[in-house]
C-alpha cells in the first residue's frame, strides 16, 4: 500500500509540477526553482525539506524538489521532456552514469562557485556538467543479531549458507543496483558473467529501489543488503543500535559520488544556477550527513558523531561505469 501511495503521489507530482509551470508567466518561474531527485532525497526524511527551507531563506526564491522515483530514472526523465521542459536541474546521477549523462547532451556546463571547497578526488567531470555534492562506497550491510556469518569478500556470497539471504536493487532502475554490478565488475573484470550466475542463487529478491529493498532489510526479511559504509550511522543515531555494520572487503570497494547538473533547456538556468552554488555552500552540505546519510562532498563539514559507525573503504578500486551499464542490458534476474 505504501509503495503503491508513493508512486501515485510521484506521478501526480509530475502533473502538477507540468501543469504549474505551464502556467505560470515568465516573472513567477524566475522565482522558482524545479529540481528533479529521487525518492530518499525529496520524501520527509531526507534532505528535501530543509534545503527548500533554506534555499527560500539565502535567495528568497522557491525551491520545487520533484521525485522520479529512483536516480536511474533522471535522465531519461529529462530526455523525454526536451521538447517541453519542466527541471532547470536533475540531482542524484552518480558517477556511474557520468558516460550516459554527457553522450545525452542534455546538461550544460557550469562551475560551482564552490568548487575550491569540494574534496578534489570528487571532480571527476573535467566538463564540469557534474557537480558532486555527496559521496560514500557500496558494500554489504550485515545484521550481526542474525545467525549468518559475516561475508569476507564478493565470492564468499556465491556460497550455499547465502542462498537467498542477500536483497540487491534493480540495476536497470537504482542507482545503488547499478552500483553493485560496477563492484562486482571491477573485482571480476573478464569473469563477471560467471561470477553473476553463482551469485543468483544467493539473491532474495532485485527489488525496484534503493528505499524498497533496504525497507525489506531493515523489516528482517534478509541478513544482508547493498548499501553504503555510510548506511550503519543512521542506526546508531536514530535507532540507537549498531547491530547493523558495513562489510569492509579486502579486495575493495567503489565510490559512489552523486552529482548535479544543470540542464540546457532549464526555463530558469539562473535559478539553476543558483541552486547547484546553494547544494555545495557549507551550509546545505552541513544538512547532508544526517539526511542523505552520505559523506559530504565539501571539505568543511565536520561529520557528526554517529558517522564513527561509517567505515570508509580501505581499498577503492577504479569504476569501469561503461562496461557496467552495458552489462546490465544482458543480465537476467
């Protein structure tokens, strides 16, 4: 029932904020700003709802954060509205879709006016039409209060003790999904496809989104989930336990960096503009950790306490993000 609330509530989103502003004149879209995000950025407890507070307070103008679901799904979202568009701005792309998003076309270039803050190994886009504004590593989030071991590495998962004990995302709809295959891709390289299929029988279930298969998680219905070495620190903050723990592998992890870009069609680049400067000050950065549950991108936050729980990857492994998602065309489930 709640998944099917949240999706009617998506699509009606996307028609009201079509609607709205095509009727708006030009000097009322000027003052607003439309960003499209997934769902974990926009929903009550994410980031959405004190950055539009704070977007409104620093430049007086009106922040519209507009769900697509998961971030697998911006770009083809802004695609399909050139002709008639509505964004000035998608949020949530990772690196992983770096290659997608230039070969769209539909991003413009622009230099944050906070980019000397930014961690430099997060300026991966020498186009600058990807701003980083968050980052973390893909991994295993284990429940220690189960009965299964912990896994050591990737191949310890191909094992019978795992049968059907791990959920994993979509890889044609999440972006984490997407991530995994990058992992796995990056530690297999040429014997992916065999790893892939001992893999299968270990998989519960490739749910369609991030927030849905960690919900099933999170609900007991697996010991073991993809997520991020950032995911434990929630738990220790709002759930006051630690029994959930990021699976540190010795063979190593790959970044996942979430980005911003505005669009060429954007009806209000300023606006966009605005925005992008906005998601990378001290100030909007500051709201990330306890929000997006990810580390900040800019260099001047301190993390809070709870991030001790958030182990960072010993060993990051480079992302073949091209071979990936054209792998993924050809996976079965």
């Amino acid at each position: 029932m709640k998944k099917t609330f949240s999706l009617l509530f998506t699509l009606l989103g996307f028609c009201s904020v079509f609607c709205i502003s095509c009727t708006k004149n030009k000097s009322d879209r000027n003052n607003e700003v439309v960003v499209y995000s997934y769902d974990s950025f926009v929903d009550e407890w994410g980031p959405g709802p004190a950055l539009t507070e704070l977007f409104k307070e620093k430049t007086g103008k009106t922040l519209t954060l507009v769900s697509v679901g998961d971030g697998a799904n911006l770009i083809r979202k802004a695609i399909s509205e050139k002709k008639y568009p509505v964004a000035d701005v998608i949020c949530g792309m990772d690196n992983n879709m770096l290659s997608q998003l230039i070969k769209s076309g539909i991003a413009e270039a622009y230099s944050s006016a906070n980019k000397t803050k930014l961690f430099e190994e997060l300026l991966i886009d020498e186009s600058d039409t990807f701003t980083p504004y968050d980052y973390s590593y893909f991994t295993l989030i284990w429940n220690s209060e189960s009965d299964l071991p912990a896994p050591e590495s990737l191949e310890d998962l191909t094992k019978d003790i795992y049968r059907k004990k791990i959920i994993l995302m979509n890889p044609k709809t999440s972006t984490p999904g997407l991530g995994f295959v990058t992992w796995a891709l990056a530690v297999y390289q040429d014997n992916f496809e065999s790893y892939w299929e001992r893999l299968k029988p270990s998989i519960l279930t490739m749910a369609p989104s991030w927030s849905t298969g960690y919900g099933l998680f999170t609900n007991g219905e697996a010991p073991l989930v993809c997520s991020y070495t950032t995911s434990p620190a929630y738990h220790v903050e709002y759930d006051e336990t630690d029994k959930f723990k990021a699976l540190i592998f010795e063979h190593g992890h790959i970044m996942q960096i979430e980005g911003a870009s505005l669009l060429k069609a954007a009806p209000n680049k300023e606006g966009g503009k605005e925005f992008i400067d906005f998601l990378t000050s001290d100030e909007a950065q500051a709201i990330l950790p306890k929000t997006q549950w990810m580390y900040p991108a800019n260099k001047n936050v301190h993390l809070p306490e709870c991030f001790n729980a958030a182990p960072k990857a010993k060993k990051v492994l480079p992302s073949p993000s091209n071979t990936a998602i054209e792998k993924v065309e050809s996976l079965t489930f």
